[in-house]
C-alpha cells in the first residue's frame, strides 16, 4: 500500500507571501531545463516525446567515442581510414575523401565544432561490433539503454533523416549531464569557437552555437537541424557555482533558435535562487514497520537536500513523503524505504529519496505476535465500520 505522508519544510526566506516563479512560455515545439547543481527541473514541455534529434544525437557518438578512449580501445593520435560511405554524407561535413587518414582529436573537433557528419561515420565504423554505421547505431541504442535513455532510438551516428532515429529532450539532457560530469577533459572542446581542419574547408570553421562568447557562461554542447526537426540546441551554461542545462527544439529559424536559447539562460540564472531544504540525518517523516523490534522507523535524505525556488518565494514549502508500507522487517540504517516529493512555486515536481535513520531487526516472537494482533484488531475495527 503507497502511504503519504504530508510535511512541511521551512525556507529561510525574506518574503512571506507565495509568489509563483514567471512561468517560461517557450516557442520551442520541445524543451527541458534543468539546475544541475541541484537538480531541479525548471522547464518540461513534451519533454520524454522522442522526436528527431538531427545533430544533437551526435552527442552520444561523442560519448562512446570518449569511452572508447578512456578505457584505451582509442587514441587521440591514432589515424582512422575514411571509407566511401563515410565520405558519401551531404550536410556539413570535414570535408574527408577516402584517401584520408585522420586523427582521432581532429575527428572529436570535427563533430564538436564543424558538426561533421562524415566525421561521425569514420568513429562509428572504428568502434562499431561489425564495422559499419548501422551497428554502431545498434550499440547506441543499447548503451543509451544502460545510461536511462529510454526514449532514445538510434539509425546511424549523426542525425541523419531516417526512420526511428529519435531521441528525447529529457534524454539529451541526461546525456549532456553525463557528458560534462564524466568527461571534464574533454568537455572544454564544447567551447571551442573555431576549427580549421586542414584548410579544405573555409566556409565550415565555426562552432554554430549561438551562446558561445556572449559572456552568459555557455560553454556546451550541440546545435542541431534539419527540416524535419526544425532548428534546436542542447546547452549548457554555467555562473557561478551554478550550471543548468537546457534542449530546445523546433524552432523555425537559427534566429528564433539563438534568441530562444539566450532567454532561457537568463530566466534561469535571473528568476531562481538556490535555498537549503533538509540537511541529512533530519527525520522528516516515520514508516510503519511490519514484525520488527519497532513498530516504526523514520526516514531521512540521504544527502543535504538544496533546491532552487523562485526569487519572490515563499517562507514554506509544502512536500509530500511516499512510501509503500508497511516496510518488513529487517531495516538496516541506510536502506531506501520512500521519497520526499515537493513542487516549488509551479515548477515541474522534484523527487528525493528518503533512507531508514537506523536498523529494525526482525522482532522475536512477543514483537511478532504484538504486530499480527494489532492488524487483526484493525481489521475487525474497519469491518465493523464498513470501510472494508
């Protein structure tokens, strides 16, 4: 049985009447913003609906390509044929004839700033289980499965148009969080302006990124577009302690795109302010326990919980605790038994888990035979009452 439990966490903030956070109304078709620095999701319009991602699923070639080289399947410095297939994709590209051997670093930078399709097509046939693009695609799919990706389906390395390849806003933000946080090596490339790979192509040396150098602390990750998907960006920025990040897609132009994204950068930096909720080790709620030595344990984060709330906020914060009880036992000190569920101002609900602030070991027999009674005579009582 789900029980809820209905708390109240105070804020030590300056206003005392509720103001809810200016809601952003964005123009993109999809969008996701999230603090994460906390957690906190301040945006999610159709935000788990897999839509075509165009360029921006290049970031998840960009992941297994830094796996790869992590775990010492792949090298900066070694050099990659180029085949017909590869050299054979339109849209922007390197510009790489099959006569080439390229760089592992130069192929990385020319996904990250030029949005090389062709460059993604020589890293996945490199590390593809049977050599060729569509198992690679097979294999992301699969590692985007592992990682919590659920709404991300995977037809080749670039966001070509076709059939199925699809990801979700929420997804490319996961994606983005794990790229920035496992690989802070390489993530500075994200914020490379420029790249002039051999001189062959002059008119594709920038990074598309329309944040970059504004002086908001973008500094990530992927533009994308195509007709089907109309224009979109997974960012990241970062000021101060703080760093969200951010997809949008859908919009009609890389005007609408630009403009779009820098608004939103501002409304999340601008209108929220990080605010300690409960420290770990508070109980903030109890459990009932089934045939323990106690007929309760409380529940507590297992971490300081910190949040952000609107800046014109309120001095409390209504929360709900759920679990699903009664917990049997044994309980050892630690265990996850439930989640601390609040909603500030009007933003999209945050859920944390809350674990057991002791242990409850089984009870002996008298224990045992206190907790059958006490449910047969609840039982009895809820018959007679006819709420049965």
């Amino acid at each position: 049985m789900i029980r809820i439990c209905r708390v109240f966490a105070a804020l030590l903030l300056t206003v005392a009447v509720a103001l809810p956070a200016q809601a952003f109304d964005t123009r993109a078709k999809a969008a996701f913003v999230m603090d994460m620095s906390t957690g906190t999701v301040l945006l999610s319009k159709n935000a788990d609906q897999p839509l075509p991602p165009a360029s921006m699923s290049k970031l998840m070639t960009l992941y297994v390509a830094f796996e790869a080289i992590r775990d010492g399947r792949l090298t900066l410095d070694e050099r990659l044929p180029v085949s017909r297939h590869a050299m054979s994709y339109g849209g922007s590209t390197m510009f790489l004839d099959t006569t080439d051997r390229v760089r592992v670093e130069d192929l990385l930078r020319g996904i990250i700033v030029l949005s090389g399709n062709d460059a993604c097509a020589v890293i996945a046939e490199a590390l593809s289980p049977d050599g060729t693009e569509a198992g690679f695609a097979r294999f992301m799919t699969q590692r985007a499965r592992q990682m919590g990706m659920t709404n991300s389906t995977f037809a080749n390395s670039n966001g070509w148009p076709a059939a199925g390849h699809r990801m979700s806003m929420r997804d490319l933000a996961l994606l983005s969080r794990h790229l920035i946080e496992d690989f802070p090596g390489f993530y500075p490339m994200f914020a490379e302006t420029e790249f002039a790979f051999d001189g062959r192509a002059p008119q594709n040396v920038h990074n598309r990124n329309p944040l970059l150098g504004l002086g908001i602390g973008a500094d990530g990750l992927k533009t994308g577009h195509t007709q089907e998907a109309g224009y979109g960006l997974t960012g990241s920025a970062k000021q101060g302690d703080r760093r969200i990040v951010f997809v949008i897609s859908g919009l009609e132009t890389t005007r609408a795109r630009a403009e779009e994204a820098e608004s939103i950068v501002n409304w999340a930096f601008r209108q929220f302010v990080e605010k300690p909720i409960i420290s770990a080790g508070t109980e903030v709620a109890r459990a009932d326990v089934w045939m323990g030595d106690a007929t309760s344990v409380g529940m507590t984060p297992a971490e300081d919980v910190i949040t952000l709330v609107p800046v014109l906020g309120s001095d409390e914060l209504q929360a709900e605790v759920v679990y699903h009880g009664p917990l049997h036992a044994p309980i050892e000190k630690g265990d996850p038994l439930g989640e601390l569920v609040f909603a500030p101002g009007e933003l999209p609900e945050t859920r944390v888990p809350l674990v057991a602030v002791r242990d409850v070991p089984r009870g002996g027999f008298m224990a045992r035979l206190r907790t059958v009674s006490e449910h047969l005579l609840t039982r009895l009582r809820e018959r007679s009452e006819g709420t049965l």
